[in-house]
C-alpha cells in the first residue's frame, strides 16, 4: 500500500514541484530578473509555447511564481519568483555549483 507523501515528506514534495522538465532554468531566469513571456522564450529557444504557458502556469499554482497583469494597451505581462520562490535560490546557486563539478567530473573521466 502506497501512501502519496506530497505535503508530507520534504523530498517527495520538493521532487512534485519541480517535475516539470523546464522548471529548473525557469527559476534560474526569474532569479536574475523578472521577464516576460517572449523574453522566456527567447531564453529558452527549446521550449515550445504551449510547454512555457503549461509550465508558468504551474508554478503560479504552486506559488512559485507571480503573474503580474498590466491593465494598458497592449496588454503586459510579467513573471516574477514569488517570496517562497526566492527561497529557492539559494538551492539554485547550489545545483550550479554541483552541475560544474560534475562537468569537471566528465572532463577528467573522458581524458582517462
């Protein structure tokens, strides 16, 4: 028997969060300063419409990030890390210094 540990268990909640593929560098990009919708997808050239608007879309439901509407003409909208999204960033900065290591780890294992 299986019990669903979201909301309970600090990894398998954390894990749920951050399922989506694109969510990692979506934070990353935020952290650095709030964007609009083109310039995330300008930034993350791989990602399709749809996915980005999937994506964004999830991580303001789960409070990672606001959307913030301007009521002018044309419309504008800007996303932003929400308080608990900036949170993050220092697991950010974490995944950073460990995905460098272990690039330096394939380095020195293709040139054994």
């Amino acid at each position: 028997m299986e019990k669903d540990l979201y909301g309970i268990c600090p990894y398998v909640t954390a894990q749920k969060l951050l399922t989506g593929k694109w969510t990692l560098l979506i934070m990353y990009h935020l952290s650095l300063k709030n964007m609009r919708f083109n310039e995330l997808q300008r930034a993350l050239p791989s990602l399709t419409q749809a996915t980005l608007t999937k994506q964004l879309r999830m991580m303001s439901d789960n409070g990672l990030i606001i959307r913030t509407v301007y009521d002018q003409i044309p419309p504008k909208v800007e996303y932003s890390l929400s308080e608990l999204g900036k949170r993050f960033s220092p697991v950010l900065d974490a995944i950073q210094e460990w995905g460098n290591e272990y690039i330096d780890f394939l380095k020195s294992k293709a040139g054994t």
